[in-house]
C-alpha cells in the first residue's frame, strides 16, 4: 500500500499503512523490525520514508505529556528505534528522503527521549561525525554548467546540512538534561 497513489478525496494509503504497521511494530518489535529490514531496499525512497515515521511516533508517544501518559509499548521499543535511526543517518547510501525522517526523529528524541539516547551518545556523535563529512564532501553547485546537475548538487547539500543540524540538536538535548554526561565524554574524546 505504501507505493499506491492515494485517493485526493479519502484517507491516505500510506498513512492508513503505516499506522497499521506501527500498531503491529509496538507490540512485536523485534519481528516487526525484520520484516522491515527486509523488505526496505524494495521500497521507493518515499515509502522508507513513511516507514521511518513510524519510529518518530514511537519517540513521542515514549513520554509523557499533558494529553497522555507514556506508553509502556513504546518505551519498550525506544532503544531499538534510536539504534536504527542512528545508523540510518550514518550510513552513506541513505537516501535523502530517509536522511530527513531519520533526522528529524532524532531531533526529536534529543528533545523527548534525551535519557534514552544519552545511552547512545557514542554512537550519535560517530554520526555526527558521518553527517559532517557528508555535507562536507558535497561539491558547491558554484560553476556548474549544467543547471539541472547544479540544482541536484544544491538539493544534496542543503538534506546533508540538515541532517547534520538535526544531530547538533539531539546533542544538545543531551546537555539540557544530562549536561554531565555529555560533558564527561566529550571530555574524553
């Protein structure tokens, strides 16, 4: 369902599907996960997107909140969720689609998780660095000829430079509640 066109005048398709397949994904995570995993590198760079929405309202329905307690489900789920979204936007064939969600969930983590991912502060920071020399190596549209390729150029660096803003936040949600913690380690570092 995720790669059919959806209906301008109902519901969505994918958002109906991926709401089906968060449902499932909270109460058997680890079966849930595999079937993903596998099936991932056949969807369409939008559909791994949806996906990876999945994981981002997992984050926010792992707290509590003036609407609702934390689900216990989701709680339980959170450590898994932060690990792949870490290694998602550390791997170099990401798509920039799944650059933007899986960023932007971790923004939001850093913001709404930030205990939980302090227990991945390593791994973050190693994706910090990834991000980093991502929008580093992405030339400058800057005398391009090719107006198409100069746009596509402009388009790669603006998702990297996102992605690395994003992480520089989830960081820094980090500090606001473990300011120690992150103090301690970038100390070691």
């Amino acid at each position: 369902s995720l790669e059919l066109d959806d209906d301008p005048y109902g519901d969505s398709a994918d958002g109906a599907a991926r709401n089906a397949i968060e449902l499932i994904y909270r109460r058997m995570p680890v079966v849930t996960q595999e079937v993903m995993t596998r099936l991932k590198d056949q969807l369409s760079a939008e559909a791994q997107g949806t996906l990876f929405g999945i994981y981002r309202s997992i984050i926010l329905d792992s707290r509590d909140s003036y609407r609702a307690k934390a689900n216990d489900e989701c709680v339980r789920c959170l450590p898994e969720v932060l690990s792949i979204l870490i290694n998602t936007v550390s791997n170099p064939s990401a798509t920039p689609e799944v650059l933007d969600t899986a960023s932007e969930a971790l923004e939001i983590a850093g913001e709404h998780a930030a205990d939980e991912l302090a227990n991945h502060l390593d791994a973050l920071l190693g994706a910090l660095a990834i991000a980093t020399t991502r929008t580093q190596s992405v030339k400058m549209a800057n005398g391009e000829s090719d107006v198409l390729k100069a746009i596509e150029l402009q388009s790669a660096r603006l998702h990297a430079q996102t992605c690395t803003r994003r992480l520089c936040e989830a960081i820094k949600g980090i500090g606001d509640r473990r300011a120690s913690t992150l103090l301690e380690r970038l100390r070691e570092i």
